[in-house]
C-alpha cells in the first residue's frame, strides 16, 4: 500500500502507480501522465476530486511506501484528464485518477 501526498498536506492510500508517456497527433504532442489506483476506495469520488482540485494541490505530488520512504515524487502535473470509482463483483469500490501536465510539443 502507498499513501499518495498532495502539496496541501492531503493523503490518502493507493495501491498502484504508475507514470506513462502518451503519443497525441503523430509523433508531434505528448502527454506526460500519472496514474494512481486504490482498492478499495476509502472515499466516494467527490472527496478525491475536491482535494485533487484545491490550489496548489498538485504542484507536488509523493507517492510514499509502507515504511514511509518517498517512492515517487512528481511536479508540473496540473490537472486531472479523469477520475473514476469503478464497483467490483465483490462489492469492493475502486478508485483511478489520471494527472497530467501540459502538452510538449516535440520538434
């Protein structure tokens, strides 16, 4: 289990990360993303994404390990592409947020 830390200090537990880069338009944009998922979802999605949305709140981002030493810590993610709650056949709530900073255009 990871605990995910927002710069405002906001924490909440995630099970799975993941940092990606995706192709838009040919080879001319690209797209630097972070993916994080919980299961189970400690909170309905409003709660994520009001906490995801304050100001300031994805200048940093730490993804920090069990034992608390930090994993994985971002900047220049600015804003959320999609969030979801997804129900499982054991009743169990999942949740995912994709962040991602702004379009580079690549020569």
């Amino acid at each position: 289990m990871f605990t995910v830390k927002l710069a405002t200090g906001v924490t909440f537990s995630a099970t799975a990360a993941e940092q990606m880069r995706t192709q838009i338009d040919g080879n001319s944009q690209a797209r630097i993303a972070l993916r994080v998922e919980s299961t189970p979802a400690q909170h309905e999605l409003d709660w994520y994404l009001e906490r995801l949305d304050a100001p300031g709140a994805l200048d940093s981002v730490q993804l920090l390990c069990e034992n608390g030493t930090v994993g994985l810590e971002v900047q220049g993610y600015t804003h959320v592409v999609n969030a979801t709650i997804r129900l499982l056949v054991t009743g169990e709530k999942s949740f995912s947020i994709m962040l991602a900073k702004p379009l580079v255009v690549e020569s």
